[in-house]
C-alpha cells in the first residue's frame, strides 16, 4: 500500500498548481521584534579581531579578513569578521562571546539581492541599511557571559604580616584556582605579538586547562627560559591587550606561567624538557652579565650545543634579577631553580671576574668563537639638584644590591625617594622593611615628577607600598636638597604640572609657586640607571657602530659591527627582563647562525 | 504562588521549588509522579494551558532536562515543572491525553533530542529533519561544526587567517 502511495503522490501534488499560494509578499513590511536576530553589525573601531566568533561558529560561517583602513598593531590584528550568510544560522553565539561588545545583530532580517556572493560581507566595513538600527541582539549582561569576566582573585600576604620581613608576597594559584583562571581564555593570541618573546602564551594556558603541566614547561622554554622569575616579576604586556580585558578583567597570564613553573619540580626539568643529551658543536661562546639575556643567549646556545661560559662582575647570578628585585617579589630559591637549570645544560659562570680589569675583551676575543655581552643599567642617574653630591644622598640602584649582599646599609629613620618608577618602589619597600625592623616604624616617602596618573611603576607596587605604611606622594619635581654640615635637612620641592610636551619628549613644566618640603635625614635617588660600557677599550669603540646617545648598534640578530660581538638586554632594548630574554634567545640563533657560515 | 506549591506538597513529593518571579516559577517533579502532578494542576488548580514542553541536554550529569511550562489563565501565573530523565534509554510518558498539542511536542523531542514518549500519536514520524541518519542534532555530544563542514560545501573565495599568525607575518616577520 505504501508503495502504490509512493508512486501515486509526485502525480497529487500537481492539483496543487491551481491553488492560490499560500505564501504572500509582505503587505506592511512589518519590522520584526525588538530583539529579533537578523543581519549583523559591527563596530569595527571596537573590534580587534581577536576571531572568538569565527572559533564559536557552529557553522563556519564566519572568516576573519583584512579590511582596508583597519591597521595591524598591539591588541588589535587588523582582521575583522565576514559573515557567509549561506551558512549562519543567526543562533547570536558569536554575539555572546565576542570580548569587545562590537558585533551584534540588528532585527533587519529581508533583503533581496539577485546576486549570492552580495550575502557574504564584513559587518561594519561594508555599509547596509541597518547598520543605524537600534533594535535587535545584543551580548546579553550581567550571568550570561559565556566566560567568567572576573579574574581569579590572588592570595596575598597581609601587610601587617609582610611589612616587616623580605617573605613573598603572593602566594600563588591552586589547582582549582588555576584551571578556574585558565578557563576563561579565549584562545585568541592577539597577546603574543605584545609580548617581546612572543610566547606561546594561549597554548601554555591551554596546558593547564588539560592538566598537562609538562606539556606547559615545553611551551615556556620554546620562548623563555626564565619562567619562575617571570611569572613573578615580568610587566606583563601581554595582559594589557588581553581580548577578555576589554569587558572584565584580563587573564592572569603572569600568575599562570607562574603556576606552570612552580609544579614542575627542578629535578625533572631535564627529562621533561628533552635536555638530557646535549650534542656539543666545539664551539665556545664567551659570555659578559649573567642577567636575564646573559642566561637566555647561554641557555639556547646550550640547547644548541655551544660551550657557554658566563663571566659575572658580582659574586652570584641574575644580574637586576637578584641586585634589583627585592626578595619579597622574587625569592631567591625561585630564582636559582630557573638559574640551576641553565646551568645543568653545561653552562659555567666564572664569578667576581671584572671585564676589563681581570680579563679583557680582547681576551674573550681570542680565546671564544664569539661574544655576547648583556651588561645592563647599574649606575643610577642623579637629579643632579644642588645637596646631590652630599654622602648621605645615595642612588637607589647601590643600595637594593647592598642589602642583597648582606652588607650593613644606612639607614635613617626619616627617609625621602626620588622617582616613581618600579626600582623607587622596590627601594621604598625595601627601606620601610628596614626601617620597620630597626625602629618598629616605617618613615619613608616617595615622590616623583609623574602625577600618580602617568607614575610608571606598575599599580600594584604603588598600592603595596601603601599598604606597607610607606607614603607616595607624587607630582613634584625635586629643586633641592637642604644639608647642614654632615646631616641632610630635607627635599625641597614644586609642582609638576606635566612632564612631557606634546611630542611625547620629557620636558616638565612646573608651577614654582606651589612648594612643598619633605624633612628628611637621608635622600635616595632612583630616577633611572645608565650603562658602563668602560670595558670596550677606546681604541675598540671608535671602530663600533653607535648611536649619538652612546647606545652600542645592532642588527637583527643582536650582532654588532664587530661581527664577533653581539648584544642585548637593557643595554640595547628595555629595560626589562623580557626583552633581555627575547634579545638572548635572537642573539643565540644569530651567534649560531654566524659561527655556521664562519 | 506559594499556596499552589503548599498544596501541591500535600498531594505529590516535589523534590524543590524555585520563585523565579512573582508571577513564574519552578518546581522539580521526579519522572513516576509527574506525569500525575500536571494532571492534578490541570484539573485542580487550574493550570489549563501547556506552554510549551523542551528539554536541556545536562550531558555531564548524564541526563536530560524536561521542562513542561503550564500556565494559569485566571491567575496569570506560570509554573515550569522539571523532570530530570537518564540520557540512556531516554524514555517520558505521554501527556498527549491532557493536551492534543503536547503529541506535537513530543514528537519534536522524540526527533531533536532522542527522547520517546511510548504510545504518543506519530512519535516515530519525521518532523522537520529529512532522512536523518546522524544522532538526534539537539544531543550536546552532536558536533554541528563537523557536520556542517561535512554536509554543506565551502564556497569558493572564502579564506580566514589567524590572527597570532596574521599579526606576526604584519608585526614580526622575521623573528
């Protein structure tokens, strides 16, 4: 019987040709409701095409383009979505998730067009009817995010309990913190061209959702490795252009590179990371600093399987790492595990050997295959107002690698900073420590030409301090420091009413009028470090490609005119440690690259 | 509201309640007595007119969520009943004696999610789906992504770029 129906039914259908159509053209044109999804907006201007839609799209309807006018750069690819309406389904789930809010779905849902390719466009870049419409689908608010926007928040040590030891401050994230954290991101990249190694930085955060933490370590040596000290102490760029950032807070990606490292216990690295048989070159690589580009360059020439040996003014490595950064922000056990590592791959630092004085360049010269020097920024820079040549003015720079030496510092129970950057910071800490250990009070203040607005340390160092009893009193700009004998009276200072002109180049301008006087028994300047190149030789120097400002020049990868020579770290780009670790790892690959053609 | 639960709770185990609103709520009904609660809010407490009957597929949980929303034309009240049923075998009774309509649901469930309600008008008939092989498209464990990539053809002159890779080859080519 079905059969029959089967063979009969194409023939019924065709009584229907007669019938009037049950479909009508609209008569109204009637505007759908007011949250109907149809056609799609977008605000390119808000849009950084982080492609989160594309990813979410059941359907693959969605393609992320170039579109002219919209330019590549931080937090923002370029690229804009181009919606393939052959095959969207409008279910509004690339309106839920996208980070910035930009697309949305206007209730414009009829558009006639005899040409197909006409339903395949970039919202936003390509004008449409409705792109001035009001009504239609929004990203809902707050309890239907699609991610949490709230970061997992980070144990501290309270201040009462930290202001008067050198014990760290943040305590780290748990399993379930961290995974928690790990799970809202998106997965886009758009932090890895912010970030001056350009670390894997979504898939490492992806280890950690799969609790492959080996897996994690992997990511973190392909682009750094120093990953204790930089899920501790890293300025973290990456979370300034983090896409989740622009509606909540950004990922913690500093704490889970932290969280990668701390699991991964030291005696396993080798295993875990595959280093366990190195093959040697015979090539031997001479290295100057063992600070984070000093340790990065010897690290990936190990890999490669160079003779590295480290030559380090002082007697213990790390450079600023150790001799900048207080102990409460970077331990010091945390730091020798990322250093021991480096130095389990064959890695020798012959330590208290002055460059210039117990070896010269030229020395180094003869003797390795090539050169890599990684000084760094240690002599601090004076304001140079009249009391600076005073003994009880120090340079903050001596003093924080003073107290990690062990030596006796001075110390006054009235102290006034100059400067409000991140080293001001560590030193004000660092003092009120002191202080609250010496005197059971803290009587140190900070104060720098920057308003609290534009103060370059990083927010948090500014908050703690506060926290700690210390004061910060930016805006001011320093005249003088008032002595009388042997004894400083105070800091005399006037208004800062802004630092730099319209060209972005320093030059304050103050209101003389408005004065102030910080009493002080003791001054610590920290308004930046310069470099002491004094172990290049004269003669050496001349023949070296400089810029006018005395700034060692060099190429891509981080070689100089000498050719045998290469540089990095804060004396060519920064000053931070990334960067000192990006310049090592490109100076490692240069230095094979020019000992393989030699 | 409160009334009608409180009464409710004489009669049926309602496992819990929720006041989503003045005028909505829910409450959570075990599979064996639901069937006669709704009956029971129909004919007693005046709960003439099915709204709408759906489901959520809690996969983790290894169930499926039915929710039977009735409303109260007197009152102007809603009141979701929710079932939770194992995904395996996932099997409701009928309510297509209550309300004709409900058969319509149900035969929507049956072909979205895979969930039968034995003895339902037409359950097995096809609904919208046309010579559906795959599982039931509504089944979370259904990867749309793959079938849509697999049924329907990319049209020529679609490319996408990522955007880490696009911004590298733009920010940093040679590093």
């Amino acid at each position: 019987m079905a059969k029959l129906n089967d063979i009969l039914s194409p023939f019924t259908a065709w009584k229907h040709v007669v019938r009037e159509p049950v479909t009508i053209k609209d008569p109204l044109n009637r505007e759908a409701a007011d949250r109907y999804r149809g056609f799609h907006k977008n605000d390119i201007s808000e849009c950084i095409g982080c492609g989160t839609c594309e990813s979410i799209c059941q359907n693959a309807a969605i393609d992320l383009v170039p579109v002219d006018g919209v330019e590549t750069k931080d937090g923002d690819s370029g690229l804009r979505p181009r919606v393939d309406y052959g095959r969207c389904c409008w279910c509004g789930l690339c309106v839920d998730v996208c980070t910035t809010n930009s697309l949305s779905l206007s209730n414009e849902y009829t558009w006639v067009d005899e040409d197909p390719d006409n339903f395949r466009f970039v919202p936003g870049a390509e004008n449409k009817s409705w792109d001035s419409r009001e009504k239609g689908y929004k990203k809902p608010g707050n309890g239907y995010e699609l991610y949490n926007p709230k970061r997992e928040a980070m144990e501290e040590l309270e201040p009462e309990k930290r202001d008067q030891s050198f014990i760290e401050i943040v305590q780290g994230y748990s399993k379930e913190q961290a995974e928690q954290e790990a799970d809202r991101c998106v997965e886009c990249g758009i932090c890895v061209a912010t970030c001056p190694a350009h670390m894997g930085i979504p898939e490492y955060i992806k280890a950690i959702r799969n609790d492959d933490l080996n897996e994690g370590l992997r990511v973190l040596y392909d682009t750094n490795p120093l990953p204790e000290i930089c899920g501790r102490i890293c300025t973290h760029k990456c979370e300034t252009v983090c896409s989740v950032g622009h509606h909540g807070d950004p990922l913690s990606i500093r704490w889970l590179k932290r969280y990668i490292a701390d699991q991964n216990p030291a005696e396993e690295y080798k295993k875990i990371l595959n280093t366990e048989n190195l093959q040697p070159t015979g090539k031997k690589v001479a290295i100057i600093g063992s600070g984070p580009s000093g340790l990065s360059a010897a690290h990936y020439l190990a890999l490669m399987g160079y003779q590295c040996t480290i030559y380090e003014k002082l007697p213990a490595a790390g450079g600023m790492m150790r001799f900048g950064i207080p102990e409460y922000r970077l331990p010091y056990d945390q730091l020798d595990k990322d250093i021991n590592y480096i130095l389990s791959l064959g890695v020798e630092i012959k330590y208290n050997v002055t460059i210039g004085k117990d070896i010269t360049l030229e020395e180094l010269h003869n003797q390795y295959d090539a050169v890599f020097s990684g000084t760094g920024l240690h002599m601090g820079r004076s304001t140079r107002v009249p009391g600076t040549d005073h003994p009880k003015v120090y340079q903050a720079v001596d003093l924080l690698r003073d107290i990690v030496l062990g030596k006796e510092i001075p110390l006054e129970e009235n102290i006034v900073v100059i400067g409000g950057g991140n080293v001001a910071m560590d030193i004000t800490r660092s003092l009120a420590r002191l202080q609250k250990q010496k005197y059971g009070k803290v009587g140190v203040l900070a104060t720098s030409l920057e308003s609290e607005d534009i103060m370059p340390a990083d927010r948090e160092e500014v908050i703690e301090a506060r926290e700690e009893n210390a004061v910060i009193d930016p805006g001011w700009g320093p005249v003088e420091i008032e002595t009388e004998g042997d004894k400083v009276k105070g800091l005399h200072v006037v208004k800062c009413l802004s630092v730099f002109d319209e060209n972005r180049r320093f030059a304050p301008k103050f209101d003389e009028e408005q004065k102030k006087f910080f009493p002080a028994d003791m001054v610590v300047e920290s308004i930046g470090q310069g470099m002491d190149l004094s172990y290049l030789p004269e003669a050496f120097k001349e023949q070296l490609d400089m810029d006018q400002r005395g700034r060692i020049l060099v190429n891509d990868d981080f070689q100089t005119s000498a050719g045998w020579l290469f540089a990095g770290g804060d004396i060519i780009q920064g000053p931070d440690v990334i960067h000192g670790i990006a310049n090592g790892h490109k100076a490692a690959m240069g230095i094979d690259k020019y000992l393989s053609e030699k | 509201m409160q009334t009608i639960i409180e009464n409710l709770q004489k009669h049926f185990q309602v496992v819990s309640y929720h006041q989503q609103r003045e005028n909505l709520g829910f409450l959570i009904a075990s599979k064996e007595v639901a069937v006669g609660l709704i009956t029971h809010l129909r004919d007693y407490e005046g709960f003439a007119h099915l709204v709408l009957l759906t489901a959520v597929d809690w996969i983790e949980d290894e169930h499926f969520q039915l929710t039977y929303l009735l409303h109260h034309p007197e009152k102007k009240v809603d009141l979701g009943v929710r079932v939770m049923i194992s995904r395996e075998n996932a099997e409701m009774y009928s309510i297509h004696h209550l309300w004709e309509q409900a058969r319509t649901y149900q035969r929507e469930l049956r072909e979205m999610f895979g969930i039968n309600f034995p003895g339902s008008p037409d359950v097995d008939k096809p609904f919208i789906l046309e010579g559906w092989e795959e599982i039931p498209p509504y089944r979370r464990d259904f990867d749309t992504k793959e079938y849509s990539e697999k049924t329907y053809f990319p049209r020529p002159g679609r490319e996408t770029h990522d955007p880490a890779e696009y911004m590298k080859k733009k920010l940093y080519p040679n590093e």
